[in-house]
C-alpha cells in the first residue's frame, strides 16, 4: 500500500474563516459552535483564536453560567433600528462601540 501526500488547496486559511465567523456574529459564538460550523477540531480552533486574540482581533469572555468562552471582534456594529425596533425616535441608525485598550 502506498502513502499519497496531498497538498493544501487555495482558499481562505482557517484563521481568516473563524475572524469572518466571528464578525458576523457580534453577540458572540462558542469555540464548539465554530468548530461545528467549519468542520475542523476544536483544537484546531483552539491554536487559530490564540493567534487572533495575541492579535488583538477578538477577544474572549466567560458565558454567564461560567462554563463556556464566548469570543466577539474587537468592534461590534450596533445596528440600533434592529435592537429598539421601527419606533425608535432618534435619527442615529447605528454606531460602532470599540473596546478601551488594555493597561499596561
């Protein structure tokens, strides 16, 4: 029986997969979730957010039942028409929040 090498195909890396993931859900998404969604190993997911939170592209809190991390981008768009409803009163339609910087 022989061994036959593959190469890897063209196409977006899986970092950049999970970044794109991850902006598209602001309300924030567990690893289990991503790693569903990509079909790839939870530690493989695991190595790819370690290097987008050294980054600085996301960032990681701990759900309210303390069981599982939930990451968010670093930005997060308000779409403030879909959080209060077609009656909201103001002109501002949305906004971006971005994070304060750590102290050093």
């Amino acid at each position: 029986m022989s061994i036959q090498i593959i190469s890897a195909t063209p196409g977006p890396k899986t970092t950049e997969r999970i970044l794109e993931l991850i902006l598209a859900h602001p309300q924030g998404i567990a690893t289990k979730e991503l790693s569903d969604r990509l079909n790839r190993p939870v530690s493989m997911v695991n190595i790819c957010l370690k290097s987008l939170i050294v980054s600085k592209q996301v960032h990681v809190k701990l759900s309210e039942s303390g069981m599982q991390q939930i990451y968010y981008p670093k930005s997060v768009t308000v779409d403030f028409a879909a959080v209060v409803g077609k009656r909201g009163k103001g002109k501002l339609k949305s906004c971006t929040i971005l994070n304060k910087p750590s102290a050093i």
